[in-house]
C-alpha cells in the first residue's frame, strides 16, 4: 500500500494557541489496511480546564464581533483553500480503510458542507450579530409595550466529540454552524482516526483565517475535558449509545444544564413496497441501494442500511438478487483501484462486528457472506481489518429481538419480510428511533401509509423511485440543508437541517419593551418605534440611510374605471370585482371590490421616486396580507418606512426591508407588507 514503510507521525492537539504533544510517547493507531503503526497518540498532561477557558475568553468574543456574513465568508474562504489541498487528505485517508470513492464522501463532501453552510448564511440570514426571530408579539393597545424574541451567541464552547467513521465530514458539518452563530469550537475526534482530522485541522490553522480561540482540537483521550464544562458550553457527540448516555450523564453536564447533543446507534431500515416487485425499476434501485449501503466505507457508516424489510411475495427474488451483487463486490487494499471495498477501521471494530454478526446469527441465518474468511484482490487477511459482506435472513422478525436491538456496525444487514404495509412500518418502528429509512415505492398510495407511519421515529425519510433515480442522494446521504438525527435509540437529537443548525448554539430570548428600545436591540423598525422624514428615503444611499426612514404620502381614489380597465389588462376578471349582485352574495364584501394586487401597484405608484438613485432594484414582496375591502370611491395612502439595512460583505449594495402599510380615508390597514429592494451602498455609484 502507499505510504508504508514511513515513520509514524506523532500527533499534536491544538489547545491555549499552541500545537502540543501529550507527555510520554504515545499510543500506536495501526494503518486500517495493513495493520502497520499509522501514528502515536496521547494527550497526556495537557490543561484542559485553561483550553475551555482560552476558547471563552479568546476566541468567543473575536466570533461575536463578527457579523454573521463576516463569520460566513470566513468559513467560505477557508472551503476553498481546503479543496485545494484535498489530494493530501485523500493519501491520509488509506490508512482509515476507506477507499478514495469512499474518502470523497468524507473530505469532498465535508469541504462542501462547510461551503452549503457559509453560502446559505449569506442568503438566509442577515447580516447582523442578533438574529430577531418570528414576528413582534404586541403586549398592549396602545403600542407603547411590545416582544421580541431574540438569538444570541451562547457565550461558551461547543465540544465537539466525533465518532472515527467520518473524520473529516463530522468535524466539519458540526464546527460549520458552530462557528457562524458565534461561538468556538474545541473538536474531539476518536482515536482510531484522528491523524486525518488532526492534518485538516492544521492546514486550516495554518491558513490564518480563524481568530485566535475560534478552534482547537484534542487528539487522544478527552480525560477531565467534560469537568470544565459550564452552562453557556455545548457538548455534542456521536458514536456508541453506551458512551454517549454516559457521557450525557457527566456530573458537570447534569449540575450545570449543558446542553447535550446525542448521535447514536441507528438501525436503519430500507422498505421495498408492495408495488415494487421483480422487473420492476423500483426493485433493480433498492438492490442497488441495499448492496452499496453495506459496502460503502464497508459499511462503517451511522445512516447505512441495517434492516432489509421485503414483501413476502418478493423475498425470494430480493435474497437471490441482493447475493448476487454482494458476491461480487471485490475487497482488497483501499488505495487499490480493483478493490470495490476497503478495510474496516481498525481490527477491533471488525472482531466487534464478528461477534455482533454471531448474536445475529441466534435467530437468523447467514446468507451470503462469511466469518470465517474473506477474499481479497490485495492485501493481507491476516493484518488487515478486512471482511466480506455479509447479508442475513430472519424468518420471524416481528418476534425476534437481536435482529432491532444489535447493530454490527460494519457490512452487515439483515432481511426480513413483511405481509402488509401496516406490518412494515411495525418492524421499522421496533428499531426503537433511526436516523434515516428509505422506502422503494412508485404507487403513492404506499408512500403516504409509509412515509406517515414512519416519520415520528425516524430523522429523514426518502423516498425511491424511478423518477428520482438519477437526482437522488440516496439513503446513506445526509445534507447541509436536512436535519441530521433521529429519536429515541438513534440518540434524540438534530445536526446540520440549515440554519436550524446554526441556532442550536444560540439562546433563544424573549425581550420586552417600548418598541423604540426593542428596536434599539434588534436593529428593526418596529411599529410603534420613532420614524424619521426629512429627504425621500429611496434618494438615501446605504451609507446615508437609517432604520425608521420613512415617506407618508398623498392619497389617491380607487375608481370603477380603474377597476375595470385592471380587469381588463390583467385579465383577472373574478366575480366579486366585476359583478355587483354576486358580490353582495359573499359575505367578506358590502359590494364590487378593488383587485388586491391593483392596491399594490398604486401603492408603488405612490411611494416610489422616479429618478435614478441608489435604490437599484426591487426583488420582492414578503408577508402581504390584504385586510380590508376596498370599493369605489375609497381612498389610499402608503406609509413606507425602512424596517431593516441588511449589508452585503465584499459587494457595493446591500439589501433593504421596508415597511408597506397602505391604510384608507377611514386609517384602516387595506394591506400590509415588505418590500424588498437592493440599495447602492453609495451613491452615485463608482465608475
């Protein structure tokens, strides 16, 4: 295999701002394929307690005095170095088993998690350092007391303890919305492993990016790392339920109320539907599917197929396919381009998954694959943590237990059917909580009992079928933009689902107050807060404009002629605004009403000024809700006020919020609304 024959790396932990090796000479971390010694580890003598204290008191307030765009681009800027020098985390990657095919999913597809992160930041958040959330809650008549709630940076660490099966995807999907809220990150990968995540962690530091404090790393045992931990700290962990309860129940965790993020053991299930029988494209998809969730990273992944749950009808056809495909998966050495499948992690975790298969096996029946040997196209047996796929039946699911109770973390599954739908979701269910399930289905019919009967014990669902066949991500893929997690066994808890991610390391507040003060605090015009009206604000570049501006201007009477030549322009010539009697009928209007999109045209035929300025472009319209009925004769007037100044980082515009409230003679609100317009930074603008 490439590489061997090189001295093993000592590694370091990043902590208190400098590179540190524990004391003593450390302990081998074998080559997965080889068995060769990859690397020593240890941490040994190193000060925890001072490397939560150095990430609070050094790299929390570098991060919190960062916008949030500031702290995305930072994470972008960093995406694209590390893509750059992938080719050495991928020559790192052999000694973890896993093939390059496999790595991808790992270093490319952890490097672009954290980029789907950085961009979705800038699209979806503001570009500010207090997130307001949801709408304003009124607390009196006369608008003088209102709330707000709010997210802050916690004012912490995030520990960030990761499981060796995704050395580099879980360090980053987890330190990516880390760091965007705000907040620093000290990352514990697992040993077995933790030479990759350590190469990564230092050319990112290397890059000089990340303020002092935003990360450090602890590569080896995490010792008395959980005693320090305080309640404005966060802990998350993925791996074994085991260690994560007793993690969780860490005397520091439970006196200080820190909050615990869990991923677990997961028994995923993937459901072939009725419909889905042989021939059909939906069946020859979940063979594929079945076969390349228990062979990719050899099955050493927490969304991987365990469970195989069939209709009766087809078992038979779905055992005799499935076998086929397993018997020619070729394993060998990872770096090896004839090897379909690489090494498990280490020989431990492939002893551990032979004795989980032999509990299996009590009441099921080997099928296809072996215990007892294994043939390779390279390497050696012997000393590398090779196995074959191995495919099981259980002839009485319902009724056993190893079968939804036991996983052999490694390239292992077992197939059971089923007589209905209704059953289905039964032995799904007895996996007690899973990440993901997966169902094969192209009758909708099936979807809906499935899906429904699935989703409150499972974290993401997907559907198969032959439509998506070729767009689809597949069952083992988890995403930027989805939650990550699952109930109950899988652990109770959620990663990544989008900006969901970012809050998770965020309090949530609710403030009260006169909306000039809350208004003060989140940045946003709040009705009822001080408006300003001197110059016509669309004349007002980013630089000059000030939340609050605001133009109330001249009313303008709604006619019949205009309705109806609307009516006839548009084309929209609905009842209630062309027939008199058939609109008295309905009992929301006194008589013909005025298009609601004709109010939002006037509307913008009163506020808007003309001539070119630094308003640049409108893009949109949020919220609009029309309130009252207009009829003929009625009176409008829109009052306009700049409700938010959303500046774009390393771009000559930004964006801008406006309050739309269009009321009638009577001070009645006919509609409310956004209005959503980029804005010059300056103006005119620069040549």
């Amino acid at each position: 295999m490439k590489g061997t024959g090189t001295a093993a790396r000592r590694l370091e932990s990043y902590v208190e701002g400098a590179w540190r090796q524990g004391e003593g000479d450390g302990k081998p971390v074998l080559n997965a394929a080889t068995g060769d010694i990859h690397a020593l580890i240890g941490t040994e003598g190193l000060d925890f307690k001072a490397a939560l204290e150095w990430g609070r008191a050094t790299g929390g307030p570098a991060l919190r005095s960062m916008t949030i765009h500031e702290r995305a681009l930072m994470l972008k800027a960093i995406g694209l170095q590390l893509m750059e020098q992938k080719e050495d985390f991928y020559r790192e990657n052999f000694a973890t088993g896993a093939t390059r095919k496999d790595g991808w999913i790992d270093i490319e597809g952890g490097i672009g998690t954290l980029l789907t992160f950085a961009s979705k930041a800038r699209r979806e958040l503001p570009n500010t350092k207090v997130l307001s959330e949801g709408a304003v809650e009124p607390l009196s008549r006369d608008n003088s007391f209102s709330a707000q709630h709010i997210l802050t940076p916690l004012r912490g660490v995030a520990v960030h303890i990761n499981a060796f099966n995704f050395p580099v995807w879980g360090m980053l999907e987890k330190i990516a919305p880390t760091l965007i809220a705000g907040m620093p990150c000290v990352v514990k990968p697992a040993s077995q492993t933790a030479y990759l995540t350590e190469l990564v962690v230092r050319r990112i530091l290397d890059l000089g990016i990340l303020p002092d404090g935003a990360l450090q790393i602890v590569t080896g045992s995490a010792g008395d790392l959980l005693d320090h931990v305080i309640e404005q700290d966060v802990v998350t962990f993925t791996g074994s339920a085991s260690t994560g309860q007793k993690l969780k129940s860490s005397p520091a965790i439970l006196q200080h109320s820190v909050r615990f993020t869990m991923e677990a053991d997961s028994l995923n299930a993937s459901i072939l539907g009725e419909d889905a029988a042989p021939g059909t494209e939906e069946f020859d998809l979940f063979v594929r599917e079945v076969q390349r969730e228990m062979t990719v990273k050899a099955g050493q992944k927490c969304t991987a197929i365990r469970r195989v749950i069939v209709p009766e009808a087809h078992e038979n056809a779905l055992l005799e396919a499935l076998s086929k495909r397993l018997a020619s998966t070729t394993v060998g050495l990872p770096d090896d381009d004839n090897a379909r499948m690489g090494a498990l992690v280490s020989l431990k975790d492939r002893d551990d998954v032979r004795s989980k298969v032999t509990l299996l096996a009590n009441e099921s029946e080997i099928v296809s694959g072996s215990l007892d040997s294994v043939d390779l196209v390279s390497g050696e047996a012997e000393k590398g943590a090779f196995m074959p796929p191995v495919l099981l039946r259980c002839e009485k699911p319902m009724s056993a237990e190893a079968v939804h109770a036991v996983e052999a973390f490694g390239p292992v599954a077992t197939v059971m059917a089923y007589r209905d739908g209704e059953e289905a979701v039964a032995l799904a269910q007895k996996g007690r909580g899973s990440l993901v399930s997966s169902l094969f289905t192209n009758d909708g019919t099936v979807a809906r009992e499935i899906v429904i009967g699935l989703a409150a014990y499972h974290g993401r669902v997907l559907i198969g079928n032959r439509r998506s066949a070729k767009s689809s991500t597949g069952h083992g893929s988890p995403l930027a933009p989805l939650v990550h997690g699952g109930p109950g066994r899988a652990g109770g808890g959620e990663e990544m689902g989008g900006m969901r991610g970012v809050k998770h390391f965020m309090q949530r507040t609710a403030v009260q107050g006169t909306p000039e003060l809350l208004s003060a605090v989140t940045g946003q015009w709040l009705e009822g807060a001080p408006a300003r009206s001197d110059l016509h604000p669309f004349r007002k570049s980013l630089a000059e404009l000030k939340v609050g501006d605001q133009i109330v201007t001249e009313a303008r009477e709604v006619t019949r002629e205009d309705v109806e030549h609307f009516a006839e322009f548009t084309g929209d010539t609905f009842y209630a605004h062309m027939d008199s009697d058939a609109a008295k009928a309905n009992p929301f209007f006194d008589d013909r009403v005025a298009h609601g999109y004709l109010i939002a045209s006037f509307a913008a035929g009163l506020f808007v000024d003309p001539a070119p300025g630094p308003v640049l472009a409108n893009y949109g319209v949020d919220n609009l809700r029309f309130l009252t009925p207009v009829y003929f004769g009625d009176s409008l007037k829109v009052r306009l006020t700049c409700k938010e100044i959303n500046p774009r980082e390393n771009a000559d515009h930004g964006e801008v919020r406006w309050d739309c409230q269009v009321t009638n003679q009577k001070d009645e609100v006919v509609a409310q609304y956004d209005v959503l317009t980029m804005v010059a930074k300056t103006w005119p603008l620069a040549a």
